[in-house]
C-alpha cells in the first residue's frame, strides 16, 4: 500500500484521551479496582493552545461536508466524559481489552528476552502497560527477574508523563523509565538503549481504530522504521463488525456518549465564541459497512445558522457534523495494513466473544 506522509489530511487530527484528572478508577463486576486505565485514543497534532481552537473548527465547519477535529473532544469534561464512557455496560472495549491483555501477557513476555524494552504509543497511565511491566522471566538461570529493564512511554500529555514515572520510580525501582514527551503519529527520535536489548512497541486502546487507514499504516511504518529490525510490536485493535453490538456502545440509552459528543459543541461556546445549542443537535452513531467504521455526527435538528469565532455558519435540517470514526478491521485486512507497513504477524489473541485482537507483530 503506497501512502504519502505529507498526504495525511489535518482533519486526522485527534488527541490522547486521559481518565479524569486526579486519577479515577475503573471497576467492573468481579474485578479488583483498576488505577486510572490507560483511555488513550490518541492521535495527531495536540492542539496549540493559542487561539487555534476557532481555526480548526471553522475549517471543519465551512467544509461541504462539515467536520470536528477529534482532538477538541478531550478537554477536562470530556475526558471526563470518556472515562464514563468506559465504564458503561454497553462500552464493552475497554474491559474486553484489559481482560484480554491480563491474560495473555505472560505469553506476550514469554516471546521476549529479559532485559527488553516495552515502547508505548500514546502512554497516558501506565495501567495497560503495567501487565505487561510486571511480568518476570520463568525459566533460566534469570527466573524472577522482570522481563522489562526499560519503558518508554510515549505520549503529548507532560504531566501525566511525569506523573506515571513518578509512582513507577516508587513501584517498580528496577525499572528505567524514559518518558518522551511527543505526538506519535509524527516521526520520534527514541532515547539512546542498549543496543542489544530486545524491544517491543505496544499500541493498546484500539486507538488505532481512529485512524484513517492509510495514517495506520504510515503510523505503523514509522514506528517499523523506528524501534528497528528484530523489533517486536503489541497491537491491540476492534474486530466486531456487528452493528447491533456495535451501535448501542457508541449511542447508549443513557445518553453518555451523546453528551460526550454534545460536548464539543459545548466547547466551541466557551473556546471559540460559538452560539451553538447543543440540543438542537442529535447524537447519531451509524455503522458504516462499506468502510467498516462507526461514525459519529451530530445532527442539526432543523435549520439554523451558528456563529463562531464571528463567522455565520448556516446548517440545513438533518445536516451533519461528522466528529469521529472508530475502524473496525476484520483480521485478513489489518493483516495487509501490517505487512504494508513491514510486520508480520507472529502471535495472535483474542478474547472469547471474538470482540478484540491482540496481535504480536515482528
Ligand atoms: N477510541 C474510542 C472508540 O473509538 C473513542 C470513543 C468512544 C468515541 N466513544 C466515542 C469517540 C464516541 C467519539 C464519540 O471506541
């Protein structure tokens, strides 16, 4: 698959998402209280503070075809927002994926020499990483040891960074922790490591899913290009394809991801000078088959013109605002996307309603 970097639409703009501020926990039934679950859904350019807010919405909105640049979903009511999310009965990702990854990372880290390197994309808590980080070698004459010396987390948000190296530095003394502060869909210059110590990214929180196809890809060509040969890869991605489950996790009866997504109109009031009525605007979360993705619209109810940043902006009735997609791969096409971009698959899991994958890619 050919794809050129300089070609990647600004609207592929999305940002890391993070559990509230102030480190909430997320429960589920059964299961011990997990810290501050790594929510990242992360993605492109973080959004320049200064001004630029009104810039990137009036360019999606005076588009023919109106759009919201997914990053402004994360302001502090919208991570907010997404950590209920992830807690609803209907918003089965998160969970699927923890379960899944508790349970197979001893395999995952059987793979691997002790002493590696664990790179993740768009750390912005260390909870996901963490089962992989406690796994120790179990036979040789290193049994016991931790399988990781070294993690790098990745990821725009600078004080979730310190923050997460500060309680590892506590938890875990044996571990290095290197945090690079940086957009990882951009090319990253990773810290200087041993140079024979085995290293492995890992891409959790189906985030890939938010990407366009082709930014996948070249995200996960750079990172090819990055970590090196005889480098491994942990990627996590949705493969349900099933609209009616798929549909009530993106519209829950609740109205949770409805205000998530109302949310960015919200936001456009305070940051943008916007007039927007948030409920004159429908949440609607369709499955799109022929591409493959859930897409999220706000929907104007009737016709209405809005002002932003002094700028009119006229809505027809039913007119969308298409705010974000969520892929879902089936495996034969994540598996071209891979090897595209130079992995090929060596492991693979998924949990046993067949909802989400974990692929070790080498
Ligand atoms: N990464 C999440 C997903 O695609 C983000 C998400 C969940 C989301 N619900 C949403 C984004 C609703 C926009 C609107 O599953």
């Amino acid at each position: 698959m050919a794809y050129d970097e300089a070609a990647r639409p600004d609207t592929s703009v999305v940002l890391n998402v993070r559990a509230a501020p102030g480190h909430a926990t997320y429960e589920h039934e059964g299961a011990p209280r997990i810290e501050a679950l790594n929510l990242a859904v992360a993605a492109t350019a973080p959004h320049d503070p200064g001004g630029s807010v009104a810039e990137a919405a009036l360019q999606g909105l005076l588009a023919a075809s109106k759009t919201l640049p997914p990053a402004l979903f994360y302001d502090e009511e919208g991570c907010r927002l997404f950590y209920e999310i992830t807690r609803l009965p209907e918003y089965y990702l998160t969970r699927t994926e923890f379960r899944l990854l508790q349970s197979t990372a001893p395999e995952v880290a059987a793979e691997l020499p002790p002493g590696a390197t664990l790179v993740e994309y768009g750390a912005s808590d260390e909870t996901k990483a963490e089962t992989l980080l406690r796994q120790t070698v179990r036979s040789g004459s290193a049994t016991g040891k931790p399988v990781f010396r070294t993690y790098i987390p990745i990821d725009v948000a600078e004080p979730e960074l310190r923050a997460m190296r500060d309680r590892l530095a506590q938890r875990r003394p044996e571990l290095t922790v290197t945090p690079v502060t940086a957009d990882f869909l951009r090319p990253i210059p990773l810290p200087e490591r041993d140079s024979d110590s085995a290293i492995m990214g890992f891409f959790p929180g189906s985030t890939i899913g938010n990407l366009e196809p082709e930014a996948a890809v070249a995200f996960l060509h750079r990172a090819r290009l990055s970590l090196g040969w005889g480098a491994r890869f942990l990627l996590g991605f949705d493969t349900c394809r099933d609209p009616e489950r798929l549909v009530p996790a993106y519209d829950d009866p609740a109205g949770v991801t409805a205000a998530f997504n109302r949310n960015l109109l919200v936001r456009l009031n305070r940051e943008a000078g916007a007039t927007f009525d948030p409920e004159a605007f429908a949440h609607r979360a369709v499955w799109n088959p022929i591409e493959s993705r859930i897409e999220m619209h706000l929907v104007s109810r009737e016709a209405q013109t809005v002002i932003v940043a002094g700028q009119p902006v006229r809505f027809a009735r039913d007119e969308t605002i298409h705010t974000e997609n969520s892929y879902k791969y089936a495996q034969p096409r994540m598996r071209e996307m891979a090897a595209a971009a130079g992995w090929s698959l060596t492991k693979k899991w998924s949990d046993s309603n067949d909802l989400f994958a974990l692929w070790l890619l080498d």
